[in-house]
C-alpha cells in the first residue's frame, strides 16, 4: 500500500431538522349535493380531503363547505393547502369530523357557515367543540398538532360576552361582522397568508361587510383612553378605516379569545412555531448527548443555531438560555457541597436535564399616542 501523508475518512451525517408549515387549514362543513348530475367523486361524510384549487373544492363539496374552502383561497396572501371534512347536513356530527383532524397537518381549524350564537356556544354546541378540540389537540396531541380555530359571532352581534367559559381561550380568534359572507372562512386564510410573528392587526380581508358604528366598536372592544393600551374583550371586528385610500375591509385588531391569557394571536402562533424548531432540533440529541460538561455545551449551542435566526429576522429580541445542573459541573469538583453533588448525581442517574429559555418577544405598534403642542 503506497504511503499517505494524509488519510481523510469522510463520514456523512447529514441531519435536516422538520419544518413545520403555519398556515394550513382544515375546514368542517356540510356539503349539499345537485339534484341532478351530481359529481362521482362527491365528498362523502366523515372524508378529509386536501383542496389545493378551490374551483375542485366547490365542485366536490358544493355548499357551504366548497364555499368556505373557495373563500379561504381567495385570500392575499393566502393559504396553499386546505383540508375539507364534509359532515351531515340534517345530523352533523361534528365530535367524528373534528377527531378526524387531530392527526392531519393543519393549524388553523374553523366550521363552515357556522356562527357563535347561544346554541352552537353550548356544552353540545358546534363551536364549543371546535375550541374544546384546538386546546386538547394542542394540549395533549403530537409534536407539531398545535392549532389554532377561527370563529365567527353572528351578522351584525356586538356582544363580546358570549365568548365564556371554555370558549374563552388564546387558541380561539373571533370576529364581529356585518357580512352575508362565512367571515370565518375569510379570516382563517387571511391568517393562514402571514408568517406567525406577524400581528393581524390591519391585515385585509377579501370578504365584503358593512361598517360598524363607534359605539358598536366600543361595545366588542371596550373603551379606550387616548394613552391606554388596547382594550379588548376576546373579539375583534372588521373595518374600512378612512385614513387608508379606496375602500377594503380589514382586521380591526389580532386579539385571541382570552384577554387575560396570551391576547394577541402571533404570540400563540410564535410560540408554537419556536417550540416545534427547539424540539425538532434538539431530537438528534437524544440519546446521544451526555450530560457532562461538553455535552450540555453543545445542547446550548443547538438551541442558540435556532434562536439566532430568529433574532435576525428579528421575531424575538433576544433570549438567555439557562442549564442548572450545567452551572455546577463548571463549579471545581472541591467546592462542591453534598447537596451539589446529588443534584449532579440525580441527573445523571435520572438521565434527565432542566433547560430554563428565556425568550424577549417584542410585538407590533398596536396604538400611537400623540400629543400635539402648539405655542
């Protein structure tokens, strides 16, 4: 064998973390059929089919579900993919469409041409499962199944307080509309259109609706003083603000469901995003990494590759990552006192590691406050 000065074995182990989409939807809806000639491949009750045209969704599901999926598409921007699940028109069973979904690649979820009314906000009621099935499904279901839904109040409602109780959530939106249109359809893919940082406040809705008065906003909203921050009952509004040229209909605001929790939708959306890169990253490491010294600094390293980016493109301000059991092993085994070394020892044994993230997310200009001052 001749003489090498230099050997190189290369090892490829290339590794691609999953990419998680954020604007797929899923719509639920009932499908009604033509009399006559009606299509051979007709969506059947309890089918999930994705649409990526919308003039195929209207011909295979006909009715307010192929009107809500056209609707979602004629957004812009808009979504790319919408999954359909036809249920009964006489005795929709809604519990079967939604457990159909819990699996599929979606994260916005509404119901076709059904608004938020005493009946469908009930225990049984279509809308009550809708937000019951976005929070257990994100609460308990697999990596990257968080979801959000959208809901529309009845044409021309103005009171924010039947959004209670379970409804009363940040994986729900809201709208208040005067539109003979499925607004719900309309916004699902406004927000389907936007990166999940970006707030939707303001954000056009291709969907025709009369204007709500003052006092109509001030009822779903709240009142306002001039240097406050934005109010807010859980539901937002649909708008043509004068100050903007020609005439379209936008997202008064971007609030969740639940005012008091995370109010604004990006920041569900946000967090869901960074939490699925975090853990499709840092799935290499387990069962590779040790919890050593050397190990628990590339597990930083892993976690600081996907937050940087994000700081860049600046989604978050910035962010401090903090590993406990790190700070001892850094320590001079000396020093360390008994109960140090049966942290270490406890982690080691246990083969598990507390990591503390610690995230600076800086949401969009909501309100501007402005003082004039003439002398």
């Amino acid at each position: 064998m001749p003489v090498r000065y230099i050997r190189v074995n290369p090892v490829a182990d290339l590794f691609a973390p999953a990419i998680r989409a954020f604007g797929n939807i899923a719509v639920v809806g009932a499908v009604t059929p033509p009399a006559a000639n009606p299509p051979p491949d007709l969506l059947a009750v309890g089918t999930t089919v994705v649409f990526t045209d919308p003039s195929e969704a209207r011909r295979r599901a006909p009715g307010d579900l192929g009107r809500a999926i056209a609707l979602c598409f004629s957004q812009s921007p808009g979504p790319t993919v919408v999954t359909g699940v036809r249920v009964d028109t006489a005795t929709p069973n809604w519990d079967a469409a939604l457990t159909a979904l819990e699996t599929a690649d979606v994260q916005i979820v509404c119901l076709a041409n059904t608004p938020l009314t005493a009946a469908t906000a009930a225990a049984t009621g279509a809308i009550r499962k809708l937000a019951d099935h976005v929070v257990s499904v994100s609460t308990t279901g697999t990596d990257g199944a968080e979801r959000i839904g959208v809901a529309m109040l009845a044409a021309g409602a103005t009171d924010p307080t039947i959004v209670a109780g379970a409804l009363a959530s940040d994986r729900m939106v809201y709208v208040a509309h005067k539109s003979t249109e499925d607004v719900a359809a309309a916004v699902a893919g406004t927000i389907a259109g936007y990166e999940p940082h970006i707030s939707l406040l303001l954000k056009q809705v291709n969907v025709s609706s009369a204007a709500f008065t003052p006092a109509e906003i001030q009822a779903i909203n709240g009142s306002e003083t001039f240097s406050s921050g934005p109010a807010g009952a859980g539901v937002n509004w649909l708008v043509d603000p004068p100050l903007f040229p020609g005439q379209g209909i936008y997202l008064g605001e971007g609030y969740t469901g639940n005012p008091g929790g995370k109010k604004y939708v990006d920041i569900t959306r946000t967090v869901d995003n960074l939490s699925f890169l975090l853990k499709a990253t840092l799935i290499r490491s387990i069962g590779n990494l040790r919890i050593s010294r050397s190990g628990l600094r590339a597990l930083i390293a892993q976690m600081e590759a996907v937050l940087d980016p994000q700081v860049r493109q600046e989604v978050i301000e910035g962010y401090d990552i903090t590993v406990p059991i790190l700070a001892l092993l850094d320590k001079p085994p000396a020093t360390l006192t008994a109960s140090e070394l049966q942290q270490i020892n406890d982690a080691q044994n246990q083969r598990v590691v507390e990591v503390l993230a610690a995230v600076d997310y800086a949401g969009a200009v909501h309100r501007i406050a402005i003082t004039l001052k003439f002398e």
